[in-house]
C-alpha cells in the first residue's frame, strides 16, 4: 500500500512539472513570435502548412521617365510576359490619382483574368511624387502574372497571392527600376486558412451578402468597410474555388468602368461610393448598416456553412474543401456539398438519434464526383462511430451485467 | 471619318462614340465609357456633330492647349463665337485657367477614360452667315493613346473616336525634338501610321481627314514659329515623310502657351518643378481655325 501512494506521489510531481515546463515553453514562444496583425492586413488566421515555390512573370506598370518615352506604362517585365496580359495591365491597373486614398500610406490591391485564362494579381501604393511635377503622387504597381497551374496552388485565392508578394518583398518600389525583370519566387502554403474577423456585426453581414451576391453571379460593391483587403479576403475565403476564379476584384483602388470587375471593396461610405460607382451595373453592399434583402437565399446553406466552420475554428478544413470545389459551384451541388461536409464533422460526437439523422446525407443522389466522395468518407465516418457506439453499448452492457453479478454474489455472500 | 447621325433606337440610346445601345438613364456608355450627356444634348440639334481630337504623347501638353483653345472661343477670339452645351464642358477650361492663374500647371489627365473630361461646343464665326458646327473635344491620357497605338483595341474608345474625327490636332513636343530627342518623331510617325491603317480607303490611298500638326513649347526653340514645316523636315523626319507620302491635308502649326517659367525645387520634393510665370499665348487658335476650314 506503501509503495502505491509513493507511485502515485511521484507521477502528481511528474504531471505538475510537465505542465509547468509547456507554461514555460508557451511563455517563451509568445514572448519570441511577432504579435499576430490585427485587422492593419489580410493576414491568415491559420499558421501556413507545407510550401511550395511557385515562379510567376512579373511586371512593374508606373509613370517614370525613360529613354522610350514617359507617361504610365509597363516600365519594367519578366521575359515571358504574355501579350494578353500586357494589355489586360496597361487597361485595368490604376494610373494618377487612381487609390481611394491620399494617405501617404495608402495601398491597393486588384485581381483580374487575361483571356487567355491568366490571372494578374496588382499591388498598388504611392511612390513619391508625379515626375512631371503636376501634383499628386506617382502611383506604383506591381503585378504578378500567374498562369492557371500557379494560381490553383494559392487556391485561387488572389488575397492569398496578394500575401506571398508582400513576404517576396518584391511590390515596394525600387529607386532604379530595370526593364528586365527576373521570374518572380512566391511561396504557396497550402492549408491556410480563413482571415481575422474585424469590423462590426453589420461588415460581417455584408461580407457574408457580397459572398451571396458573387455566388450568385452578380456584380457587387462593398463600401463602409474598416479595411478593404481584409474584406474581400474575407469574401473570398467563402467562396469556393470555382467561385474565385470568376471574381475580379478590386480594393482601395477608384471605380472605372474600363477595368471591367465584378466585386469591388472601398472603404469610402456609402453615399460617397454610389457616386463614383454610378449606375446599376453594381449591387452596393454598406458594411456600417444591416443589410437588407439584397443576398440571394439560393447559397444559403453553403455560407451557413462556411462561416460556422471559420467561427468554430475549421478554417483549414474549409480551404481544402473550397480548393476541392473547382468546376461545379451551382447552389444546390454547393448545398450537398455543405450538408455532408457539416455531417462528416458531425459524425465522431455523434450519438445514436443524430447518427441516424446524418445517415440521410447519404441517401440523397451526389450531385458530382466530390459530394460523391464525400458521401463515401460519410459513410466510413457513420461506420465508424455505429462501432464505437456498439462497442461502447457493449462494454456498458457487459458492465452493467458485471455490476449486477457483482451484486447479487455481494447479497447472496450476505444473505 | 463620319459620324453617325444620332436618333434613339428602340430600348436605349445609342452611343455617340462607339454606337452601343445604352440605357437612356446611363451616365455613361457602358461598352467605351463615353459620356452619354453628348448624345442628350445632340438630340436636340437635329445636325450631324463633327469630333476634332486632339492627340499627343504623354506630358506634352494636351490639357493646357485645349484649355486655352476652348477660352479663346469662348472670348471670343478671332471673331469666333463659341457656346458651350452644359457645364461639363466648361470643366476642362476652368482647371487650366485657374490652376495657370495660381502659376501651376494643371493635374496630369489619369488613364482611365470615365475621368476624362469632353467638352461639346457650337462654333461659327460670328459674321452670323456661317453656320454653327457642333464639336465635341475629348482631353485623353497621353499614356492610353499610345497604348492604343502600340496594342490597338487595348483602349476602344481612342480607336473609335478617332474613326468618329472629322479632324484631329496632333500634338508634338517641339522641345524635345528641338533637343535632339527621337521621341516625338517616333510618337508621330507611330500616330500617322496608326491613322493610316486606320483610316486608309484602299491600299496606296491617302487620307483625305485634316491634321494640324501643333509644334508645343515652341517657345523652348521660337526659330520653329518662323518655319514650322522646316522644322518638322529637320527634327521630325521620319513623321514629315510619313505624312508627306500618305496624307493629302496635313499643315504645321508652332504653337506656346507660356510666357515666361521658373524653376523651383526643396528639400522634401527632391527635383526641379516648372512654375509657369504668366500665360503668353502664341499660335493656339491657328490649328484650329485650318481644320474648322478644311471640314
């Protein structure tokens, strides 16, 4: 008996010295790490997972003087830029006086397909003064240019492409900038996850109305916002792959009609939106108001889904699912999708009553070869939980007829 | 280079610039970006507009010319009477008047075309036997010209209007040519060239559509105010033969709008900024009037 309380004691010591040495650890990496941004950037939640380095053309589209002429213009490219984008560049990037801000800190962020199926991500900010000295800033952007494969590996997330420029360094403006550009090296993380949720309940909203509008296929402004880039990364982490690649999108760069996109994010209120937006072509979204009817219902399950997998801290898991989703994003495919994934997480705490309510997932038709997939995984998930239901019954059972032997041998030893 | 003859078509209004249908509510063309207001105030004239365009290289002075030209008519100038139709296109003449008057020189004009400003006038001499022309001016970027030019359909609108043109005034930097640079040599001939595959009828054909060529910042080199086709011949070769060759009406203008500049420079700006001392406008009617002459 001695020598059981003297283990005892001694496995106490041992747990209460591992607890205070992670403490210890725990302090030590808090005090070490950079302090997570707050809602400054578009910074992901989740910690990155396995990279990949992906080489992109890259080009520099600003007003400098040089030996072939002056003026905004594409100054400066990687080798293998393509025609098609050259002129998407030259036609949609923001030229003089063209950032939502005059702050000398003032940042833009654009997303847009060439059509030869190429997608530019532009970074905008000022870069000192217009040379021809006519007031106002120049205004510097840095392109990359990624071809179909390159933006797959981001997830076709631009803000995600938008973040691996900013970690190269490569969009702040150099003081001599050459005509030749080497291929530019971005890291692809996979499994990232969701970004930080700020702003007040009605951005939530908003941002929730812009992911239903874009599903939707309509064209969409989102104004009276705390931060454009984090908004639309926000947008864009509801929406599934083959929803992304159709959003072309701005932030924080004016509204022009030539640059032809269907999402744009500004901070500006609402009244001042309306006027440079100007006609119907948008449907404007105030994230400082509650928002009305505007969000279609149609996708309505998909981003129920969507955010309570980011409230509850699945972000990861939502990023694999919405890169899964590439071809088909039609609302009841997306539903299906919805509906197994949220019983597949389900079916581990499951109990016997819920079992047979998730079973129902699959029963109905799978709209496409991934909610086929994932009826299968639901399956196998159901499958597992009935055996440890059973095994779990089982051992109660066998308890309980233990427990019963154990107390009638007990009266009878009495008796 | 005809314009269309505005009516309204079942549903919408159609485009001045590019003839796309737009919503008669539209403030601008949905497929080009034109200012719809144009269409509006056309409707009403029952005439035929004629657009002159004025085309440049970037920097070279297309606002600031406009500007002036459009206060000369508006003043008046060489018997011209010039009425303005609608606020709008008292814009582009105002930013250049006020911002001189303060010694500055206008903001660059941006890219994106929905910030460009059209002004639309009704000119005739004021002899009063003349009749009124309707003329519609568009103040482009520099920068979405040439990429037109280099890349053409990159910027419809500047194609399109110059196919919409009557007229067009090209304005060349004197200066720099002056100063040995190929650059406006090169942007000229790139333009005729442009206009030409354009415009050209048939192979062989030359283009009957007026060009005023506008030597700018003449007063950098005054000896081109003399003898302005000299002066293409000698420091703008390659466009002088290209217009020689390939269009029948083209005629040579110097032109300066500045009397007198400073140079300022401080610690904080780190280059020298031009400070326009006083106006002394010299030879910016002139173009005009020759393409008004040969319509």
């Amino acid at each position: 008996m001695g020598d059981l309380s003297a283990l005892t004691a001694a496995r106490q010591a041992l747990r209460d010295g591992l607890a205070k040495a992670e403490a210890a650890l725990e302090a030590a990496a808090a005090a070490t790490s950079p302090p997570r941004p707050a809602c400054s950037d578009a910074a992901p939640i989740d910690p990155p997972g396995p990279a990949t380095v992906v080489e992109v053309e890259q080009a520099v589209f600003t007003s400098i003087r040089s030996p072939m002429g002056s003026g905004y213009r594409i100054v400066a490219a990687s080798g293998g830029l393509p025609s098609e984008a050259r002129r998407q560049i030259t036609l949609r990037c923001p030229s003089h006086g063209n950032l939502c801000s005059s702050a000398a800190e003032a940042a833009g962020f654009m997303s847009f397909a060439a059509e030869t199926g190429v997608r530019c991500v532009a970074l905008s900010c000022f870069a000192g003064r217009e040379h021809t000295a006519r007031g106002g800033e120049r205004v510097h952007t840095h392109v990359a240019i990624l071809t179909e494969e390159a933006f797959a590996l981001f997830g076709c997330h631009a803000a995600a492409v938008a973040e691996a420029i900013r970690r190269s360094g490569a969009e702040r403006p150099a003081a001599t900038t050459p005509e030749r550009l080497p291929r530019l090296k971005l890291i692809a993380t996979e499994g990232r996850g969701g970004h930080e949720s700020c702003g007040a309940a009605t951005e939530r909203e908003a941002i929730r109305a812009a992911a239903g509008l874009l599903l939707a296929g309509q064209a969409t402004a989102l104004c009276g916002i705390e931060n454009a880039a984090n908004a639309a990364a926000r947008v864009l982490d509801l929406l599934p792959a083959a929803a992304r690649l159709r959003v072309e999108l701005s932030c924080g760069v004016k509204f022009a009609p030539q640059r032809r996109l269907n999402f744009v994010c500004v901070e500006q209120p609402r009244e001042e939106a309306a006027r440079t937006l100007g006609g119907p072509a948008m449907t404007l979204l105030d994230g400082s108001r509650p928002q009305s009817s505007a969000e279609p219902a149609s996708h309505d399950e998909w981003l129920r889904f969507a955010e309570r997998s980011k409230r509850e801290g699945r972000q990861s898991a939502l990023e694999t699912l919405c890169r899964r989703i590439t071809e088909h994003d039609a609302a009841e495919v997306l539903s299906q999708i919805a509906a197994v994934s949220e019983a597949i997480h389900r079916a581990p705490t499951a109990d016997r009553a819920a079992l047979e309510e998730l079973a129902a997932a699959t029963r109905t038709a799978a709209r496409g070869a991934l909610a086929r997939e994932l009826q299968e995984s639901l399956r196998r998930a159901l499958a597992r939980r009935d055996g440890e239901l059973t095994r779990a019954e089982q051992a109660a059972l066998a308890a309980a007829a233990a427990d019963k032997a154990a107390n009638d041998s007990q009266s009878r030893a009495s008796a | 280079m005809s314009t269309s003859i505005v009516n309204k078509t079942a549903g919408g209004v159609p485009c001045l610039i590019c003839d796309a249908v737009n919503s008669p509510k539209a403030m601008a063309c949905q497929e080009c970006t034109a200012p719809m207001q144009f269409v509006h105030d056309l409707m009403a004239q029952e005439r035929e507009p004629r657009i002159v365009t004025v085309m440049g290289d970037s920097n070279v002075g297309k606002t600031i010319y406009l500007g002036f030209l459009l206060d000369m008519l508006s003043q008046r100038a060489n018997d011209y009477e010039a009425v303005p139709k609608g606020a709008y296109s008292v814009d582009l003449q105002h930013t250049v008047i006020s911002h001189m008057a303060y010694r500055m020189f206008p903001p660059k004009t941006p890219v994106e075309s929905n910030e460009w400003r059209w002004s639309y006038y009704q000119v005739r001499r004021a002899e009063g036997t003349s009749p009124w022309v309707d003329l519609i001016m568009p103040d482009m970027a520099g920068e979405a010209i040439a990429a037109e030019v280099a890349s053409p359909s990159t910027f419809r609108i500047v194609r399109n209007l110059l196919q919409k043109s009557a007229g067009a005034l090209l304005l060349i930097d004197a200066a720099m040519a002056s100063n040995g640079s190929p650059q406006p040599d090169f942007f000229g001939l790139k333009m005729l060239s442009y206009l030409e595959s354009m415009l050209a009828p048939k192979r062989d054909a030359q283009i009957d559509t007026p060009v005023a060529v506008v030597l700018c910042k003449a007063d950098y080199c005054p000896e081109c105010f003399d003898q302005p086709r000299r002066f293409v011949e000698a420091n703008l070769n390659r466009m002088s033969n290209m217009a020689r060759s390939r269009f029948a009406r083209v005629e040579y203008f110097a032109s300066s709008v500045v009397g007198s500049l400073a140079y300022a420079t401080s610690e904080e700006d780190g280059f020298v900024r031009p400070i326009p001392l006083h106006v002394s406008l010299r030879g910016v009617l002139e173009p005009f009037e020759w393409v008004i002459s040969q319509l």
